[in-house]
DNA sequence: ACTTGTTTAAATGTCAGACATTTACTAGAC
DNA sequence: GTCTAGTAAATGTCTGACATTTAAACAAGT
C-alpha cells in the first residue's frame, strides 16, 4: 500500500493522524507490514516531519502502529488495537467502510455490557440522568419524521445511549460511552431507516426510558436488550 | 502543589510520564489546577524541553491533564481521565495509594461486568482458552502456600482474570482486561491474604473454570459473581 | 562452509535554538 | 467605565544537526 491512494489533508497535525488512522482502520495495510518512512510522509503530504512524528505518535498510542528506532514502523493486528481510546472512537466516527469484524465486535460487546448499564442505571439515576434521557428521546422523537434530520436524529440517538451510560454513575462505564458513536453512525450508513423502523426503535427506546424512570432494573435490562436486537436487524447481523 | 515532593526520575520520557502521572493518580494535584510550566519541569528534573513535551503528550492523551498554547497545562477532572487506557492501567499498577474512589469504580464495574463475561467465556472458549485459565489457575495454586510468593501468586490472578476476558473471544471486552492489574493489584496491598482467606478465594475461582469448562454460562455467572463478593471482603468495601 | 567481527546505510529518537501563535493581563485614550 | 493597543508568558512549530538503534552486506579467520 502506498500513500498515493489517499486524499490530500490541509491543515495540522490531527487531520494527517486521522487520515492515516482512517486508511488503517479501513485495513489499507496489513497487520505486519512496514508503514511509510516519516520522511517519505512529509515529502508527500508536504508538511513537516514534526507534524508527522505528532500524528505518528497518536497512531502509536492507539496501538495501531509499533515503531523502532532503526527498523522502522510496522502495522499492528486488530487485536492490539485500543478500542477504547476516546481518539480511536473519533476515528472510526465518519468512517463509512467500517471494518465488518470491528462492527461485530462492537454490536456483540454492546448487546452483553448495555442490559447490564441500563439496570445499573435504573438503580443509580438521579433527576438529572434523567432529563438528559428525557431531552435525548424527545430529540429523537422529532427528528424521527423527516428523512433529512437523520444525522440530528442520530446525534439524540447517540445522546440517549450515552446518557444511559453516564447514568449507572459508574467512571468506568461511562468511559466506555465513546464507542456508541462510531457505532450508531454505521448504523446509520447501513440502514433504510424507514419510517416503520423508526417507529419501532422509537417504542423499544421509550421501554428503556419509563424502566429507568421507574427504577425497575430487571425491567430496564430487559428493554435495552430489546433495543439492541432491532439495532442487529438494522445493522444487519441477523436476518 | 510543587515538583518538589517527588521523586528523582532517571532516563527517558516514559519515566518522568509515569512520575508525574502517578503523582496525578495520587491526587497530588487538584481538578483545574495549574500544571508546573515546560521550562520548570525541565529545569527541575534536568532533562531537555522534548522530553517534557514527550511526557505530557502522553499525560494529555489519557485525559489527566488539558493544555492550551498561551494558557498553559491544566489538570483535568478525575471524570474525563481515559481510565481504559492500557498506559492508564500502567501507571496505577504499582501506586501503593491508588484513589479510593477509583478502586470502588473499578470494583463496581467488575462486579457487574465479569459475570457477563464469563458467561460469554463459557460460551465462547476454545482450547486454548481453557489451557490459559487451567495453567493460571494452577499457578494460583502453587503459589497460594507461602507468603513470599505473594507477588507472583497475583500475576497467576491477574492472568486467570485476563484469559477469561480473552475466553470471551469479544475485542472490545479483551481491551478491558488491561484494568484487571491495577484492581488485583491493589488487592494485594489492602488484604491480610491470610491462608483461609487464600483457601477460599481458590475454591470460588475453581468454580469459575470449571463451569466454563462445562460451557455452563449461568454457572459461570455466578462463579464470577462469587468470587468478586469475596474480593469485595478483601478490598474491605464491605465488611 | 561457518562463524565472527566490521563496516555501512537507513530508519527513528533527541537536542537546541529560533520563531509563531495563542492567551491573559495591563495601561491608556476617549 | 469601556474599548483598544500593547506586552508578557505560555504552549506550538519549524529546522538542521546529531545520536542511537537496527539490519544487512561484507570480509576476514578458523
């Protein structure tokens, strides 16, 4: 792979991080295989090696990228990847061509851990989780007609999500709320989004919503489990 | 706070980032404090004005702290640090005094995260999942009669937890067994490890492997479920 | 042949200094 | 008082030279 399939970038060290992330995480290289030198980076993007050693340096705090002081830099296997970094979420967000595996991956770890939060948020909540859950689903409410609000309704669809995970009052947990973005955003690149859909998420959503406001865990569980499998539906894992 | 209180550091960037990082974790520093200046860091510490910068790059990147060209470097609060990150796990491995805020959210998460996992394990797990857990599992117990092999008693701990995370077969779940170290290994500074406590924390863990063995999921939960109750007693959370 | 040691090239890592940019504060004009 | 210009101080960037590490090529000695 070379670097003349890329687009051109302008501006920075974090657009040349993100593109070059963006081509891995597309699976442009293969794990093993020997990344462009710094140099060759800089003559081609036409910026300076600090401004490559600065995006190099993002690569390899995510674990895409293993460099050496004489070898070179080598590709990492998916497997070394830091999923959970806030940067990598960035990164994958907008990516159309998400890596199927990785969206597996994420939709599997989200159908097991999310039941889980929604109970432990219908139990944690205070009036605040709330209305953060409430503003979100009313947002999605209303973008929900119109086939032109998609990115606004997935925005409130991320912002229900996230404040589900915030909710469980958990620091853990809700540091794991990055990786609902790049997840609900290839949902969207996915699916028809057609009106019965919607309407459908919408009803599986609100189930969430009155468990938490109820504190009743076991019921929440159950909902967030039923949101996900229509999620599976439209990101096409099942059927 | 000044750099005055801590320790000499010698070699490299990635040590002067775990001294300071550590300091951070110990909450040497308050949310929305004032960081120490580049040029003071260097002057105190004897290194050049890259390796400072190579440091704090990395202290910005996991969240501890927030910098702004004319402003300076400020620390942020303990709710955006990036406590999945695997430099994260890193440097609380080994912090004698780990805030005990962070090791009741550690705890909670566990608790109600790594029954699920090992419910996905027992479901999930190959062979050589199953060699993994057998070997560390064995360890654990060669290790669990005298009290010099403390130390490494826990890496067998450590590494039984991780390969159930790894027996999950879930890339995003595999991640989160970074946190495992700094958890069991705070374990270790704030339990007795009396030999009854040791004889029964060996037996819940037996009960783990072998319903994963048996591909019993729901045993595995509460196997799972069960041995953190005990840690939960050995943290002193409870009791 | 096989090993061992030396050299050479090429890559990343480090340093030092000057300069650019952003920000907050201050003094002064009106 | 309020706005403006200026100044100081902090991080960000660029550049060139040098250091260090690695791998490969090569040359000797056994």
């Amino acid at each position: 792979m070379t670097l003349d399939a890329l687009p051109p970038h302008q501006g920075g060290a974090e657009q040349l991080a993100r593109l070059l992330a963006q081509a891995l995480l597309a699976g442009h290289w293969q794990p093993g295989d020997v990344f462009p030198r710094e140099l060759d980076i800089g003559a081609h993007f036409d910026v300076s090696r600090n401004q490559v050693r600065n995006a190099l340096t993002s690569l390899t705090a995510t674990g895409l990228l293993e460099r050496t002081a004489g070898r070179g830099t080598l590709v990492r296997e998916i497997g070394d990847w830091h999923l959970l970094d806030p940067l990598m979420s960035e990164w994958m967000t907008g990516l159309v061509n998400l890596d199927p595996q990785l969206v597996r991956a994420i939709y599997a770890f989200r159908y097991s851990a999310e039941p889980v939060v929604a109970g432990l948020a219908a139990q944690e909540a205070q009036a605040e989780d709330i209305e953060r859950l409430e503003s979100a689903f009313t947002g999605m409410e209303k973008t929900a007609i119109c086939a032109e609000a998609r990115a606004e309704h997935a925005e409130y669809d991320v912002a229900f999500h996230d404040a589900t995970y915030r909710a469980s009052h958990n620091l853990v947990w809700r540091q794991m709320g990055h990786l609902l973005r790049p997840s609900i955003m290839a949902l969207i690149h996915r699916s028809q989004h057609r009106t019965d859909t919607l309407d459908d998420s919408l009803a599986r959503h609100r189930q969430v919503l009155d468990a938490i406001r109820n504190r009743d865990a076991s019921g929440a569980e159950r909902a967030a489990r039923e949101v996900l499998r229509r999620t599976a539906i439209d990101l096409g894992i099942v059927n």
